[in-house]
C-alpha cells in the first residue's frame, strides 16, 4: 500500500513538473509572440518612415521644378513687358496727352 501512495506521489509530482514546465512554456510563448510582434511592427515603422522621407525628397524636388519653371516664365514676361513698355513709351505718352488735350476742347 505505501508503494501504491509513494507511486500516486511520485505521478502527482511529475505532474506538477510538467505542468510548472507548460506554465513556462506558455509564458515563455507568449514573450516570443510579444517580441515578433514589436519587431514586425518596428520594422513596419521604419519601412514607413523612409517611404516617408522619399515621399518628401520627391515632393520638394517637383516643387523646385515647378517654382524654377513659374520663375522662368513669369521673368520671361516682365522682360517682355520692359521691352514693349520701352519700345512704345513716347508713343503711348504721346498718345494719352493728345486724348486728353482732345478731350477737353
């Protein structure tokens, strides 16, 4: 009889080291799983980040394009502008002292 209880002790003891051992296991997992999760969405974040930075180096360089071009046409006209305003300026003067000397008689 006491080789049974012995036996039954030794069964429950056993039992209890593999349960402490799927306990440890369990939380063991569980910490892995926490660990690929932060790593994943690290690496998320990161790739995010630099798509980011890409985004905003393509971004300024179309604007730079886009400005130099406005830049461009813009100082073509006022050039265009000068020069007609040159060319013309006695005639124009000419012509709105003559319309309004006109105007009055």
């Amino acid at each position: 009889m006491d080789d049974i209880i012995s036996k039954i002790l030794q069964m429950d003891e056993t039992a209890r080291k593999m349960e402490e051992e799927a306990q440890a296991e369990k939380i063991a997992s569980r910490e892995e799983v926490k660990k690929k999760r932060q790593e994943v969405y690290d690496k998320y974040l990161e790739s995010a980040k630099e798509h980011v930075e890409e985004f905003k180096k393509t971004a300024k360089k179309d604007s730079d394009e886009k400005w130099k071009k406005t830049e461009k046409y813009y100082g073509e006209i006022s050039r265009s502008l000068e020069k007609k305003f040159k060319d013309h300026k006695e005639q124009w003067v000419n012509d709105i002292v003559n319309g309004v000397l006109n105007y009055n008689n």
